[in-house]
C-alpha cells in the first residue's frame, strides 16, 4: 500500500527541484515561466514509487524526465506564436523562447550523462522522435482525417510516459496513462475554444472536417461548431471509458492519482450542455 503523505512529499519536493533548475532569471523576463506537468509527474512517480526504486534514482529519473517535457513544452510556444501569426509578438521573446528550449533540452542532456544509463537515454530520445514527429504534423495540418489528427495528438501527450512504462517493464501503464493524459488535453482544447473560438486541436479538425470550406480568416456556421465539438466529445467519452476498465487491470494505483484521475474525468460535460452555458 503506497502512503498517500509520501507520494504528496515525493510529488511536491520533485516538482520545486524541477522548478529551481528550470529558474532562469533573464530568460523570466522574457519568456513565460515553465510550467510543470504535475499529472505527468505524478504518473512517473506511481509508477517508480511501486517498483521500490531508490530516491535519488526517482529523482534523476523524474527531474530528466520533466525537463524534456518543458523543453518540448517551450519550443511548443515559439510554434504556437508563430502560427497565430501576432503581429505585436517582441522578436527577442520568441528568440529567447527558442532558446530556453535549447537550455532546457541541455539541462535534460546533462542530467543524462551523469546518470550514464543507455537504456534510459533511448527510451527517452524515442520518445521525445515521436512527440515531434507528431508536432510537426498537427502544426502543418499533415494528417489523413480526424482518426490521424487524435492520434497526433494522443501521442503528442502521452509517447514520453508511453515509452518509460515500457523502460520499467510496466507496461500496463502505456495505454492507461496516454488515454488519461489525452482525455485532459481534449478537455483543455475545448475549453478554449469555447473560450476563444480557437485552438491548436479545433483549428486542425476544422480542416479535417470541412476540408473543402476550410478557410482560416472565415468563422464556420454555429452548427459546424457544434459538431467539432461532438467529434471532440465523443473521443473523450470513448476514451473515458477505456480508463475506467484500465484502472481495474492496474496492479497498484495510490490515492491521491486516484483522485486526480477522479477529478480530470468529472470535468467533462455533455457538449448540449456545455454549449449552452459557454456559447
């Protein structure tokens, strides 16, 4: 039985070590503080917390992982500027931007060869192939259909945990924890697209939907609107259910993820629902 004081001790003081080595204070005055991805974290930590791996192990191994998360989640910023085309964007931001990514991608580098563990380096630089692999083609539009575009994104939030279930032999995790992290960024594109009337994931089914009348600088009919968000409902829902049989095949599952993968599920709403209250 995992104690739930010492996953929240575990999750909190890796997460601040995340944070001091990611702290840059020139960088912070021109680009967006690095956020950690504390379900992604919390994951990782389930999953080595199980298998008895020794502190400073779970640490090197967490603080490398993490650090490749915000460098991809840095560079990922330059690409959404870019894209959305802001004419006020400051120049030396975005170059900055680009460069925190390298200074982050260095620290994860750096981190790795002192731990001098090949395995590991390959299930991470695999992963890492395959989440730009799929960047690139959900940012350029290079997918064949809505089934190809989820499964951009799907690999684009979960291949990192995917391919390090894999490295500790847990692979009952794989699916699980990439259905869960793409549930919670589905959620998250439709938020804000009903927020803000576009994102990176709506904008791409938009193309996929309504290949013919795609048109960046023209608003669809609200009825168009309504089934890109009943698409995105409806591989939230599928996927919802996929988790709930996987969490019964897990072999160990601590409280406190059980509560987060409680809380990402009871935010989704029917779209009628949700339409009405945000449109």
């Amino acid at each position: 039985m995992i104690k739930l004081q010492d996953i929240q001790t575990k999750l909190a003081d890796i997460k601040e070590q995340v944070e001091q080595k990611v702290h840059h204070p020139y960088l912070l005055n021109y680009i967006k503080t690095p956020v950690v991805d504390e379900d992604k974290l919390l994951i990782l930590i389930s999953i080595m917390d199980h298998l008895e791996l020794p502190y400073i192990e779970m640490q090197n191994y967490a603080l490398t992982t993490m650090l490749v998360q915000i460098a991809l989640d840095t560079h990922e910023n330059v690409s959404n500027a870019y894209t959305s085309e802001a004419e006020n964007e400051n120049p030396k931001s975005r170059q900055l931007t680009v460069l925190a990514g390298d200074y982050f991608s260095g620290l994860y580098y750096k981190l790795l060869a002192e731990s001098d563990d090949i395995l590991m380096i390959n299930a991470l630089s695999r992963g890492i192939k395959e989440v730009n692999e799929h960047k690139i083609s959900l940012y350029q539009k290079e997918f064949d259909g809505i089934e190809k575009l989820m499964a951009n994104i799907k690999a684009i939030e979960g291949s990192l945990i995917y391919r390090l279930s894999h490295y500790f032999q847990a692979n009952v995790w794989s699916e699980f924890a990439s259905d869960l992290l793409f549930v919670k960024r589905l959620l998250n594109e439709k938020k804000q697209y009903l927020q803000a009337g576009t994102s990176i994931l709506f904008d791409a089914l938009k193309k996929a939907a309504f290949p013919k009348s795609e048109n960046k600088n023209k608003d669809i009919s609200q009825e168009q609107q309504r089934y890109l968000l009943l698409i995105c409902d409806r591989y939230i829902e599928f996927s919802k259910g996929l988790i709930e049989k996987g969490i019964n095949q897990l072999p160990y599952l601590n409280d406190v993820l059980e509560k987060r993968i409680s809380s990402i599920l009871n935010q989704h709403q029917p779209m009628a629902k949700t339409y009405v209250e945000e449109g």
